[in-house]
C-alpha cells in the first residue's frame, strides 16, 4: 500500500504563542515550525492546519469554567495563526475546531486518500499536553497501521514538564517522535 504523507500544525495561533495562554516555550518553536511546514510543502505533502475556536460565550462552557481565560475567540486578532505560521502555511486547509481534539481531522484526511493509500501523518504545533496529544490518539484510533510521529522540537506544552510528560504518553501508545 502506498503512503500519503499529512503533516498536522496544530493550534499555532497567536493566543497560545504570544496572546493570552502563551509561553516563551511556544514563542520559541515559531521559526523550527514555520521551516518544517515549509519543508512539507515543497514536499508535496498535504498540510492542515487547526484552528481552536470559541464563540463569545467561553467563559460559559465547561472549557471555560475549567480554564477560565478568553482565548481563540473566533474573528479576533488571538484566533489567528501566528504571522510566520500562517506565511509557511500558505493555502494549507484550514479546520476549526471546538475543543481539545478534532472530530472531523480524521475525515478529512481520509477524504484525502486514494483506495491504495494508506496516511503517514506527522504532527506539531500547541499544546503537546492538550491539543498535540489529543489529535495524535484520535488519528492513532482511526488510523491504527499508519505511521504518526509528533515532532517533538516543533511542539510545547504548557509547562515543559507536561510537554515532557505528554511525549512520554504518545510514545507509550505507539506515536513516534521525530
């Protein structure tokens, strides 16, 4: 079977990089990330893009009375990709998403595949502990022969220890790291 080669950018958005919920952590891995997703896309692999995205009333879903700090509020400046991201990204395909894990990326990446194609999908991007590892166990689930690897230096967690922590969970359910 031939492999079809996705490369995942998760949540790279200016609320998580350098907005409300960022880190130096995050504002760290922008240039490493920007240049793999450029690397991909003179590759010719398929590159998506997540997107988190809340509505005005956060504050008042069980996220929000959770982590209780406005962010990718869909429209603004925060919800956006970061300007390097979005640059390398190009026309990538662009998916929102309501929480942690995206329902839909699975779909879309079987849309993409041919009868005799099987995905080899890497990903990267923000937060390892949050968003990175509940994407790459919802691909691992729907896809379980693909290979998926987390690129680990293109990725930060909310601390590094739950960076650190969250590598260590991928790898014990079969996601390398590159």
């Amino acid at each position: 079977m031939k492999e079809k080669k996705y490369l995942v950018v998760v949540d790279m958005q200016k609320d998580f990089i350098d907005g409300s919920l960022g880190t130096k952590e995050a504002v760290a891995i922008v240039p490493a990330a920007a240049r793999r997703i450029r690397e991909c896309r003179a590759a010719g692999v398929t590159v998506i893009a997540t997107l988190d995205t809340h509505e005005e009333n956060y504050l008042d879903t069980a996220e929000g009375r959770k982590l209780p700090v406005r962010h990718c509020i869909r429209g603004t400046e925060g919800w956006r990709l970061n300007g390097e991201i979005a640059e390398a990204a190009g026309d990538c395909i662009l998916l929102e998403k309501p929480t942690f894990g995206s329902l839909r990326l699975p779909d879309v990446i079987r849309a993409g595949l041919a009868p005799d194609e099987q995905p080899s999908i890497e990903l990267l991007g923000l937060c390892t502990d949050i968003c990175v590892v509940s994407n790459a166990l919802l691909l691992k689930a729907h896809f379980p022969e693909a290979a998926i690897a987390v690129n680990a230096a293109c990725c930060a967690g909310v601390t590094p220890e739950k960076h650190e922590a969250a590598l260590a969970t991928m790898q014990s359910c079969q996601i390398d790291l590159v």
